[in-house]
C-alpha cells in the first residue's frame, strides 16, 4: 500500500495467543489500515484493513493491565497493551478513523481504490480532483469578496460621517447671521439608512461565512489528553468545538500566528502571547486533506509544511487512492494551474 498514508505510530505490546507471552514494538495506524511491528525482529506481526474492524473497545489484561481490543470481521481478536502516550489518546485516533472510513465508503470501495487503474480513470480523477479544488476556492474567494464589499460600504459611510462633522464644524464657525446654516443639521438623518444596510449585510455574512466543517480529535497542551471534537473553518476566522458543540476557543483570522501542517492528517494551530503562554490546538482527522486546500488560500503566509507533509505532498500517486483526499494526490503541476486559474477568475470578477 504505498499511497496507505501513515497518521500515527505508537509504543505498545501485542499478546501473542500461541506463545502467550506479550511482544514489545510499535502500533502503527495508516489512512486504510492497523499494522504492528516488532522492535526485537522488525516482523509484522498484524496488518489488517480497518473495513475489516466490526469493534474496538477498551478493556483490561488479567483485570489490571489497560488494553485495547480490536476485532475483525473472522473474529480475530487482538490485544494491545502498554500504549503510550496513553491508551485514551490511541483509542481516540483509532476511533474516530474507523468511524470516519466506515461513513465514507465501504469495503468493496477501499479494495477497488487499491486495486491497479488505468490511465483513464487516473485522469478523470484528476479532473474531479481539480474542479473540487476549484470549487473550495472559488466559495473562499465569494465570500472574500462579501467582506471587501461590507469593507467598502464601511468605508463609505465613515466618509459620509467625516463630511457631516467637517459641515458642522463649518456651521459653529459661521455668524449667526448667516441665513442658510439651519439646512445643514438636517443631514446627519440622510446617512443613517445607509449605515443600517451596512450593519445587516455584515450580520448576515456572519451567519453565512461557514467555509468547511468536520470532525476532529482535539488536544491542546499535551498529546496525551485528547478529545473528540469539530473544527470550523469560516471566512473570518477558526472555531474549535468539543463533542458537545461547546466552543473551545475561536482564532480571529488576524490572531492565528502560524499553522503547521505536519501531516496530510494533522495540523497545529498555534496564537502567540507576549507576557502570557500561547494558545495552541493540534488536531487530527480523517477530513483534513479535505480542509488543508481551503487553509492554504486563507492563510497562505501563515501557513507551514513540515518535512513529512512535504515530503508526502510531494509525491505524485493517483487521486483515486483515497476518496476525498485530493490535495495530496494531484499531480502538483495541475495544482499549479489550477491556482493561475483562481487568480486570473479573481481578478476578472475584481
């Protein structure tokens, strides 16, 4: 599986049922399946798709040691145990990919997307790859342009304001006996309409400014305390949600300091404080590829791959691999040109 993305590696020990004994080595969770390889041999002792998990469930080795149990569709049960960082926090990624794949597509998709294609279905996948790039683009740049409009009346009714003042300045100063000064307080009532508009165009943009949502597991301070939640990405800024749609914290666009891209899967958004700790998220999902497009044109400067990104991102695989993860199959010339193609259409619309 060399487009079977890796999210995730953890420490642990896996029971081996003939030996009854537990091996020490290393869990490793990929876009598409569960692998565990020893530290002593190397060998790969299980590899097995996640379409073919029917249960994962937290449970304890001889009523002491914490574990996860997986198991398969053949009833195959495998125990895992000695996680680190913690057993809630794998329990936690496993989950939520198992759940997500189990949502997105079935069994029958995942070994068809695995299977050779040929050049035909390549290329038409890269043409949907594209036009769903093209299409998140051109939401960002829609609503980019609802705010620079709301800006512009902004602007207008500030200068409309700056002319009431300077006509009143001009009327205190006048004698008394100037006979047309008394026309001039009646306009301050003239501009008021026009400020209203503003107000609710910019209410509404608020309520419509959602770009992208999707599920996420959430950790703040350190990896070992996770939870399930959502990220929203909106015109203005980030929101991140726990399970029960309480709001973590909201980044203003202008308050998010960087964010960096570590894998297809994970990201870290991160707003820096003089005198005071940073605020900081990371957060993984199986949605990610779909969201990290959308982040690049919002925040283009801001944004960073580390190595593994660009590493992935810049190798060239089919865009069929995986459903939905197009930004990090396409051929990177045609993501190239289709960004030329946003720009040249924003700047046809401007």
């Amino acid at each position: 599986m060399s487009r079977d993305v890796c999210v995730h590696t953890w420490p642990c020990s896996y029971y081996l049922e003939l030996e009854k004994q537990w091996v020490p080595g290393k869990l490793s969770l990929t876009s598409l399946s569960l692998k565990f390889m020893t530290d002593k041999t190397r060998e790969i002792l299980v590899n097995f798709p996640l379409s073919s998990i029917i249960e994962i469930k937290k449970e304890a080795s001889y009523f002491i040691f914490s574990s996860i149990t997986i198991l398969e569709k053949d009833h195959n049960k495998h125990w895992f145990s000695s996680l680190q960082p913690s057993r809630n926090v794998v329990f936690s990624i496993i989950e939520h990919f198992w759940r997500e794949m189990l949502l997105s597509q079935s069994g029958a998709a995942v070994e068809e997307s695995s299977s050779p294609m040929t050049k035909g279905k390549e290329l038409t996948g890269l043409m949907a790859c594209t036009q769903k790039r093209l299409e998140d683009t051109a939401r960002v740049l829609h609503h980019q342009g609802e705010q620079l409009d709301s800006i512009s009346r902004g602007l207008d009714k500030m200068e409309s304001d700056l002319d009431v003042a300077d006509r009143l300045l001009t009327e205190l100063e006048s004698p008394s006996w100037w006979p047309f000064s008394f026309k001039l307080w009646k306009l301050p009532s003239e501009t008021k309409p026009k400020w209203d508009a503003s107000m609710a165009s910019s209410k509404a943009l608020g309520k419509e400014g959602i770009v992208i949502k999707i599920p996420a597991v959430i950790s703040q301070k350190t990896e070992s305390h996770v939870k399930p939640g959502r990220l929203t990405v909106f015109v203005s800024g980030l929101e991140i949600h726990n399970s029960d749609s309480l709001l973590m914290h909201r980044f203003e666009r202008e308050e998010v300091d960087d964010i960096k891209v570590h894998t297809p899967y994970e990201i870290s958004i991160r707003q820096r404080f003089i005198g005071k700790p940073d605020i900081a998220y990371r957060l993984i999902s199986a949605k990610m590829p779909e969201v990290i497009p959308i982040l690049e044109v919002q925040f283009s400067k801001k944004i960073e791959f580390l190595e593994d990104a660009l590493m992935l991102r810049s190798t060239r695989t089919s865009p069929l691999a995986e459903k939905g993860y197009s930004v990090w199959h396409a051929d990177p010339e045609e993501t190239k040109r289709s960004r030329v193609g946003c720009r040249i259409r924003a700047g046809e619309t401007g």
